[in-house]
C-alpha cells in the first residue's frame, strides 16, 4: 500500500493576499450606495402622492438589515406629508444603477 501524506499545511503569501482582496471586495459592494443622490428619494415620494418630502438620514451599509431588499443600495428615512395632510415616516430602498426606488411603509 502506498504511503500517502497531506502537503504542508502552511498560509501561503496567496491565500492572504486572495482574502484580503475578497475582504476589500465585500466591503466595496457593501457600500454602492454612496453613489445614489437623495433627490431620488424625493422624487418617489412625490410620485408616490407625497409632499414635502425631506429626507431624515440614510443608509450605505447593510441596508438589507434597514427594511430595505438585498438588491438595493442605500436606504433613505425620511418625512412627508400623505394625502391626508399627516406627517408621516416612511423608508425609500433605492437601488444604485438600474434598480428604481421603492417607498416603504415601516
């Protein structure tokens, strides 16, 4: 019978390199929504039968975590006015390049 040995378990110069660059990579898709302007937030708001829409903070990272879908980039909080003259908060999940956004009701 042959006698069969495993290589050398060792961390090799690569396979840091290779994590770290996957690391950076995560973090950079995390973060898209940094190149989505407010004003889209606004806009689906007063599309949506909204006035006075302002928006209160927003969201770069995670913001599947924030009531938002995996597929959109940045999530807005903001405060408008509906139809019934009541302020009201609402979350607007806006995707970075193709995706439109979706106002939320939380």
């Amino acid at each position: 019978m042959d006698d069969y040995r495993l290589p050398e378990q060792g961390t090799s110069f690569f396979g840091v390199m290779a994590c770290i660059v996957v690391f950076v990579l995560s973090l950079l898709f995390q973060g898209r929504g940094c190149t989505v302007e407010s004003y889209r937030a606004t806009n689906a708001l007063t599309v949506s039968g909204y006035t006075n829409a302002t928006v209160v903070d927003r969201s770069n990272f995670w913001v599947a975590f924030n009531g938002c879908d995996e597929s959109d980039a940045v999530a807005f909080d903001c405060v408008a006015k509906n139809s019934q003259g009541q302020r009201v908060r609402l979350k607007v999940c806006c995707g970075a390049i193709i995706k439109s956004c979706t106002v939320r009701v939380p």
